[in-house]
C-alpha cells in the first residue's frame, strides 16, 4: 500500500508495475484507490505504469475490460502498442492480463528511459 511518505526515492523509479488479483472484485476499489493514488503522485508523472492482473487462470477472474473499468481506466490507457508519446506528457500505462506477462514487460521496456 502506497502511504504518501516520502521515504522512497520516487526520483529514480524507472516504472511502476501495479499487480491486481483480477480474481477477488471485492478488492477493485480499494485497488483503484490505491493506484490513483500512486498516479497522483507528481514525481512519478512521467514513469509508465503497467497493471497486471493476477489469478487470471481462475474460472471467475476478471476480464482486461472488466479490469479496466473498475480500475477507472477504460479510454484512458495509451494502447498497447509502443505509441511514440513524445514530449506530449502523457504517461504510458496500459492493463495487461495474459498468461506469462511477457507482452506487459516488452511494453513497459519501450518506455523506460
């Protein structure tokens, strides 16, 4: 859990990788609480933020979509194709929920500087 403090030094975090246990939907909004929060923070504003979903192999886990919209994230991820932001501001974050996570990890590595 993110608590706000400054204890960790958010100047040399390269990326975020944010694990949802896309099985238990009880959690998704103290989850999502808990990722705006991290997205609010200003010293991480230009830091990629990859979202997993974990448990995915269970009957009952949530979709991408489903993870999506519970997390506040529909129309709001940047593709998940390495989309040449530029200088635009916008920070890369995209839910990735398949087995392996290699795509995420590629993803992610475009936009690590």
């Amino acid at each position: 859990m993110y608590s706000g403090r400054n204890s960790l030094k958010l100047n040399q975090v390269d990326a975020v990788v944010y694990l949802v246990d896309a099985n238990d939907k009880e959690i998704f909004l103290e989850s999502k609480r808990e990722l705006d929060a991290l997205l609010s923070v200003e010293a991480l504003g230009n830091v990629p933020f990859l979202i997993l979903g974990n448990k995915i192999d269970l009957p009952y886990a949530a979709s991408e979509d489903e993870m999506k919209y519970h997390l506040g994230l529909t129309n709001f991820t940047t593709s998940k194709g390495n989309v040449s932001l530029g200088d635009s501001g916008v920070r890369p974050h995209e839910v990735f929920r398949k087995m392996g996570y290699d795509e995420g990890f590629k993803w992610m590595s475009y936009y690590i500087k």
